[in-house]
C-alpha cells in the first residue's frame, strides 16, 4: 500500500444552486479498504461517482492510476472503467436478465465475445462470491443477500483492480451483511484488490476498514484509522459512532 492508486485533487462539484463537494483533496491507496463515512448529502455518493468517470468535475482533478481522466471522453474512459468495478447501492440487475447473462453484461459490452471465456468468467466470479451453480436463476428467485452477491460478482468479472461499493449493507440483515464483508475482505488479500466501501453500518467499518474517512457539507472533516476513530472525541463523529442524535427518551 505505498502508492496511491486513486488521487482526487480540488474536487468540486454543483448541481444548479446545491454545492455538494467543496474541495475535495483524496489518496486512495493500492490495495487498501478505505471506508467512507458521513450523513446523507454529505457528497458521498457523489464522490465515487467521479472516480470511474461517471460524473465530470465543477473543478478539480481525478486520476486514476496515474492517469487523469477528468476530461476524457467516453470512449477514452472505457479502459480506465475496466480497472473500476463499482457495485451500486441497490445491485441495479436486470430483472429480465438471468444471474449468468447480468454478471456477463459487462463483459460483452467490453467486447469479450467467446462464448466460452465468458462462462468460464462468470463461473469463476460467482465462486468468489459464494454463489456456485446459480447461473440459470432470475433476480426475481434471490434473497436480497444474494442479489448483493450478484451485484458484486458483475462488479469482479472484469477483474478490475478496484471496487467501488455504494452502500453495500443497505437492506440486509447482520448476519448476510457480515458475510460481505468477509467478501470485500478477502478480494483485498486474496486479489490484491483495492476497496472504497460508503456506508452507515458502524460495525461494518471496523470489521473491513484499514483507513476511515469522514465527510461533512462536501469537506473531508476527518480521516484515520478504525482504532482512531473508535476512540475520537471529535463533537462531529463522536454522536454519528455511537448513534446518539442528543435527544432524550422520554
């Protein structure tokens, strides 16, 4: 984790009136997990969308890689997004789409066309997300765990070297939202695989997380490690840890 495969610099994005990063200045580094944390409209979501080019900079710079890729265009991008999976908060699968031919999708529309390279990367993605066997199921037949695992091997199959994941944990109960983390977890060890990870689970972050970094109004407020964050007496971090709003029971 020496270099930083991910440099965002001067950051700033608007849309009409609403300005939601203010100056955003961000390293993330090879092989790492860094979390990132804050409440809603704090530019998070925002925020990983400019790193696979989805959105444009207001102003500032992002690189990827040791490429900046503000101004690129489309077709320009298409290389830098085969280095960037990303796994959206809600899986976004096509449920018209069986588990084989969504966890492909990417691949042909990277241009893979042999048929049999594609299957055997499907099959090999779906291994690493415990999903063996579940080509031939419809998204209609999954468990919202399973369609996360889904969503996650679409994410791998291009074997990207980083995965962006946008609330991972939203809508599963403890235990499956645990096993994701075991999944983001071992492709950063077993991979090599560099992980930016938003979400709200606390428990979540100090399972997965090597760097954390809090963002409030579009800012970074804070950054450190999972022990550091832990004990912060920060009056801004301090009541979102231990999800205290300071109102009294009555």
């Amino acid at each position: 984790m020496g270099e930083a495969f991910i440099r965002v610099r001067g950051l700033e994005q608007k849309f009409g009136s609403q300005h939601v990063l203010r100056g955003v200045d961000l390293e993330v580094m090879r092989g790492e997990t860094l979390v990132l944390l804050g409440g809603s409209g704090g530019g998070k979501s925002v925020l990983l969308k400019h790193l696979p080019g989805l959105l444009r900079p207001w102003k500032g710079s992002v690189e990827i890689d040791g490429e900046e890729i503000s101004h690129l265009g489309e077709r320009e991008l298409a290389p830098i997004r085969r280095k960037v999976g990303i796994m959206f908060q809600n899986g976004a699968l096509f449920d018209s789409m069986s588990v084989e031919e969504n966890v492909a999708f990417s691949l042909r529309e990277a241009g893979v066309k042999n048929d049999k390279e594609i299957a055997q990367r499907v099959g090999e993605a779906l291994d690493i997300v415990r999903l063996p066997g579940q080509q031939k199921k419809m998204p209609s037949d999954l468990s919202g765990g399973m369609r996360k695992r889904v969503a996650l091997a679409r994410a791998v199959v291009g074997r990207p070297a980083c995965v962006l994941y946008d609330e991972p944990h939203a809508g599963l109960d403890p235990i499956t939202a645990d096993s994701i983390d075991h999944l983001i977890k071992d492709l950063q060890r077993d991979l090599g695989m560099t992980n930016v990870v938003i979400t709200h689970e606390m428990r979540s972050v100090f399972h997965i997380a090597d760097r954390v970094i809090f963002l409030q109004e579009g800012r970074i407020h804070w950054t450190g490690t999972p022990e550091e964050l832990r004990v912060t007496r920060d009056p801004v971090l301090r009541p979102f840890v231990d999800g205290d709003s300071g109102e009294a029971w009555n």
